[in-house]
C-alpha cells in the first residue's frame, strides 16, 4: 500500500512564509484578500462564505485560529478539530490560496504585518470591529463583509449532535 504525501503542505505556511507569499503575489499585481476565523468543523456555510471572499480579489489567505486561541474564545471543550485537520481541510479547498495559523484571540498583528488589499468577514461584523480593518484601509486597502448561510453555524452542529447523540445514550435524558 502506497502512503499518499499530503499535497495541501504547501497551501500551509509560517508567518515568514506567508509574508513572503503576499508580498510576491501583490508584486505580480494579484488582489490579496485576507479572512480570518476558528473553522472548526467546516460546513456549507464557511464554503460558501470563503467562495464569496475569494471572489473579491485573486488570491484568499485564510487566517485560522491556534487551538489555544479557540479554546480561550469558544470554551475549553473547543475546538473539537486539531489546528493540523482544520487548517488540512482548508488547505483542501480551491478556492483558499493560502493558510496561516494565528495563536492571538485576533489576527490584528497578521493583518497590520500582511496589509492584504481587501479585508473580509461575515456580514455580522460590524466593519468598526473588526480586527486589522483600521490598519488595511489606512493602507489604502477596502474592508468588506459578506452574507452569512442563515442557520449554518459550527456551535449548532454540536448542539444537535448532542442532542441526538445523547440523549439517545441516556434513553432520552439529557
């Protein structure tokens, strides 16, 4: 049997790396959009939310959080997927050129240090609020939102599959 090499590495980079890789494509004239989030378990919604921000500029790095970032912002029982699945996973998609992991509770530092061209998160960011926005429009950058999947959400698929899972364990109490 033959042990497949992961071929989504090199979507997978350092800081260096991706400072790198962002000051070569903006050379090249590329628009690089830059997101940001835990991705904990990956559903419709984040597909279609990373589609939208790629559609935006020519190349999409996404930020993803450390686990320690998401266990101090979601709770000590999160994430439910390591960083090295997460970020695997997101490496998968076509749509995501790039992924680089940030230990902070935000990107603020990444974002101030790659200064992507467009900046974006879901459309229930205020654009005040959001991290490194201040530093990308500075910069001469835009600062976008885009609409959310209503319903699609990682805390509701946990809630359902306890729900489901234990309160069968539990012959219906939970």
């Amino acid at each position: 049997m033959k042990i497949l090499k992961n071929d989504m590495q090199p979507k997978q980079l350092s800081h260096e790396e991706i400072l790198l890789k962002v000051r070569s494509w903006k050379s090249e004239g590329k628009k690089v959009v830059f997101t940001n989030g835990c991705f904990d378990i990956l559903h419709a919604g984040h597909v279609r939310y990373l589609t939208a921000a790629r559609g935006l500029g020519d190349r999409l790095v996404v930020g993803m959080n450390s686990d320690a970032s998401v266990r101090r912002i979601k709770g000590p029982n999160r994430p439910v997927s390591c960083e090295d699945d997460r970020a695997e996973v997101l490496a998968a998609l076509a749509v995501v050129d790039a992924v680089t992991l940030f230990d902070d509770d935000t990107p603020e530092k990444m974002i101030g240090m790659l200064l992507p061209d467009i900046l974006v998160k879901g459309a229930d960011w205020p654009i005040d609020k959001i991290a490194g926005a201040s530093a990308v429009l500075r910069n001469g950058g835009s600062v976008q939102t885009v609409p959310l999947l209503e319903g699609r959400s990682t805390t509701g698929i946990i809630e359902t599959i306890v729900h489901l899972y234990c309160s069968q364990a539990t012959g219906g109490k939970s």
